[in-house]
C-alpha cells in the first residue's frame, strides 16, 4: 500500500520552496506520496518540484477547490466557465507535475450553501466534469470527486449520490475521493459506504473526527480499514489534516481550523504513517483468518 500526506501538514504549499520543504519533510518521515493543493503555477516552478520528487522517489498528486467564484454548479454560466477552466488548469497542473490523478472538492463552490440543491445545479455540474474527466483522460491524470460533509457543500455529500453522479457523466475517468472525517458526519455506516463505492475509489484520506492525531478522535478505523482491504484497494491512503499555518485563511474558514490540534508537523507525519500502516497490517491478518 502507497501512504501518502497532504502538503498542509507542514505549510500552505503556494510556492516552490514551501512544496520543496514539506516534500522532503514527508519523505523523511517515509511517506511515498505526497498531495499537493491547488496553487498558482505563476508562483510554483512545476518542472522543478517534479524534478525533486523523482529525485526523492516521492510521488506527486494533485488537488484542488473550488472558491464561490468557480463554483461548476452555480446558476451563473459565467460563473461555472471560470470554474471550468480553474480545473482544466489544475489537470494541466496535475500531468506536468506527473500527478497520476487530480482530486478534491470539484463539482461544487467549496463552501456553506444556504440554499437547496436544484436539478439544474446537478445538470450543470455533471456537464462541466463530463467535459474535464476526458480533458484529464487524454492528459492521463484520473479525476476524483472528493465527497464532503453537508457544511462545505450542498450538491453531494455521500457515496450514493457520487455514483449516481458518476453514472450521470457516462465517463470512465471520474473516480470518487473519499475522506474518513466527511463519511464520519454523513455516512450510517463507514464500512458499507466504501464497500458500495468498491472500485470507484480514486483516492482516499484518512482523517481523524476532530482533524487531530489519528487515534484520538472517535473515528473507528478497523471497520474502515477492513472494508479497504475487502475490496482490494491498491490506490493511496494519505492521512490530511491542517494546522493553522497550514492553510490560507480562505481555506481555514471552509473548514473551521479554528484551534491547533497538534504543533510539531513532523511528529505528525511520523505518528500517522505509524498509525496507518498499523491499521492496515491489522485488516490484512484479520482478513488472512479467514480466506
Ligand atoms: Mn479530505
């Protein structure tokens, strides 16, 4: 299994030596993936920092959010064209980085919504990701939906209506990223919510309830990582969590980092790699018993 951690473990990653120092700080502590957020390529020199991960033998992925101004869901086509092209600049972003994927929060504003839901939203959505899915195919870089909790968006919020999504698109490139901390708000039953997903996980994250150490939420990670193992996943698993210096304040506000759940980032890194190997090794002999 590939174990990855996200770049805002360590800093906001919006320029070439902040995603140099969190990628070295990453493979040191053994991590073989690491996630990048979406940034401005103005600012990030993106041969170089693809050149280090091969020098490193640390692997890069590509993600990104959609600010109210690029929400591919919105009522407004002007709106929902400048979203379009945010993404087809994050999947030009994900191959020259040699991303072999692009995930996150894309179908909607990464926000609180305050209104319903319409059909036309849904529509409008599936149209715009029907169009980046084959844009991405073609750069070969798979698109993953990161399915969030009710507060950071009104479209989708658990894996049932990310499949019934998927089918709508028709597409083969559109893949489901799934997040422990969001199925912990909406999903009965996170074992079962993986399970129905089965193959169409693109990428998944560990988090913790409360955004904190692994293991010190109440998150009930063995069901998790036995449904993972079920199913055969052989993707990644990246732990992501933020501390306060770890994200913009756009960014922090989405997601209420009001408070710092932990201070020393390469502690961080360290224990949730432990962590999650752990959890993993423990699926896979429960699993042994009895196949
Ligand atoms: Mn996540």
């Amino acid at each position: 299994m590939k174990f990855g951690v996200h770049s805002f473990v360590w800093n906001d990653a919006q320029d070439t030596a902040a995603i140099e120092y969190g990628m070295e700080r990453a493979r040191v502590a053994g991590y073989d993936f690491f996630e990048l957020p979406g940034f401005d390529r103005k600012r990030v020199d993106v041969a170089r920092i693809a050149k280090t991960a091969e020098s490193l033998g640390i692997e890069l992925g590509a993600s990104c959010g959609l600010a109210p101004e690029f929400d591919v869901s919105s009522d407004d086509p002007a709106v929902v064209a400048a979203g379009e092209a945010v993404l087809n600049e994050a999947v030009s972003i994900a191959r020259d980085v040699g991303s072999r994927g692009m995930s996150g929060p894309i179908f909607s504003g990464h926000q609180k919504y305050r209104v319903m839901p319409t059909r036309r939203n849904w529509d409008t959505s599936v149209a715009v990701l029907t169009r980046v899915a084959d844009r991405a195919k073609a750069a070969g870089v798979a698109l993953s939906m990161e399915l969030v909790n009710r507060y950071e968006t009104n479209l989708m919020n658990t894996v049932k209506q990310g499949l019934a999504y998927i089918r709508d698109t028709g597409s083969d490139n559109l893949f489901l990223h799934i997040d422990t901390f969001h199925m912990n708000i909406e999903e009965g039953d996170m074992g079962q919510a993986i399970r129905l997903a089965g193959g169409r996980i693109g990428y998944f994250h560990v988090g913790e309830s409360n955004r904190g150490y692994l293991g010190s939420g109440s998150i009930d990670f063995a069901p998790v990582f036995d449904a993972l193992v079920a199913i055969g996943y052989q993707k990644v698993i990246s732990v992501e969590a933020f501390n306060t210096q770890g994200c913009g304040d756009w960014l922090k506000a989405i997601c209420a980092i009001w408070r710092e759940n932990w201070t020393d980032a390469d502690a961080f890194a360290l224990t949730s790699l432990d962590f999650m190997r752990a959890q993993w090794d423990e699926a896979q002999r429960r699993a042994a018993a009895y196949r």
